[in-house]
C-alpha cells in the first residue's frame, strides 16, 4: 500500500484526530477549548457528512452531534467540566456519527479516570481528593437542582484540582479509532 492510499483511506477520522491534538495541546496549555476551533469543527463535520449522504448523511451527523451533547452535557451542567470539551465531543459526532462518538466517549471515560487518578497520585493527594470525590458524589445526589450544583462547583472551583478534558477525549477517540481499524 502507497503512501497516497493510507493517507487518504479514513482521511476524515485522520481529520478529526490531527483537530483532537490540537484542542488537547490546547486545553493542556490555557484550561481551554476554544469556540474558534470547536465551532468551524462541528459545522465542517455537517458540511462532510452532508456532501458525502445527501439529507441521511446530515441527519447522521446532526444525530452524532447530538450524542456527543449528550454525553457531556449534564457534567457541563452542574459546572463539572467546560462547555469547550462539550463542544469537542459534539465536533467528534457531527464528523463521525453516533457509534464512533459513543464508543470514542466510553474510551474517554476510561482514560480520564486514568489520567486523573494519576494526576492524584503524582501530587500525593489521594485522601484530600477521595474525600471530594465523596462530597461531589453525595452533592450530586442530595442536591436535585443543577444550577445549585453548578453554582456550588463554581465556588469550589479555584481550590480544586483541575483535568483539562481535552486531553482525554484525544487520547480516548484516538485509542478507540485505533482499536476499531479506523487508522
């Protein structure tokens, strides 16, 4: 196989994964995804899918964005991550649809515990974070309201140790691309 065919063989998830870089160096950087990466990102993944399927193919995309909302959205909600991660996933989903951008979340899950737990270990800071996670954990389920939750972690917020979710959802959808034969 030439150079040409494996370039351009899944050039789109090739795309997505150079865009999944960037955004993770990113957030690594400034604690951030920008709207100047996240938005053209979604909005070129419509345009793809739609040149690529007609009006199923933009239905498949818009449907992938919507789950890619979804699965970060309610931890969005409650002040658990920023809106830019959210965006990122969406990106994802409106490029490659509803399976890969669920599969490539479950990945992301996994490799943000990972990455956090490592995070608390490095630092040495186990106990002080387990108690959070109980605290968080018993405030999601004592506390009905989300913009109580949200406002609750936005007071909490400079104290806490923060895990730029950018560089999980790129190592996680890159793993899974990897893993499904994508790449």
């Amino acid at each position: 196989m030439d150079w040409q065919t494996i370039l351009l063989e899944n050039w789109h998830v090739k795309f997505v994964s150079v865009i999944l870089i960037w955004a993770a160096w990113i957030d690594g950087k400034e604690l951030r995804v920008p709207n100047w990466l996240t938005f053209p990102m979604v909005l070129s993944g419509l345009v793809y899918c739609t040149w690529t399927g007609g009006w199923a193919g933009l239905g498949g995309g818009l449907l992938g964005m919507v789950v890619g909302l979804a699965c970060l959205l309610p931890l969005y909600a409650v002040g658990g991550m920023g809106a830019g991660d959210v965006k990122l996933m969406a990106g994802i989903g409106a490029w490659l649809g509803v399976t890969i951008t669920f599969y490539s979340f479950c990945v992301t899950v996994v490799a943000g515990a990972i990455i956090a737990l490592g995070m608390v270990l490095y630092k040495n800071s186990f106990h002080k974070h387990y108690a959070n996670f109980v605290m968080l954990w018993t405030e999601w389920f004592s506390v009905r309201d989300p913009r109580e939750l949200a406002k609750i972690a936005a007071e909490r917020k400079s104290s806490m140790f923060l895990l730029p979710y950018g560089i999980p959802i790129c190592i996680g959808s890159i793993s899974y691309f990897f893993y499904a034969g994508l790449i």
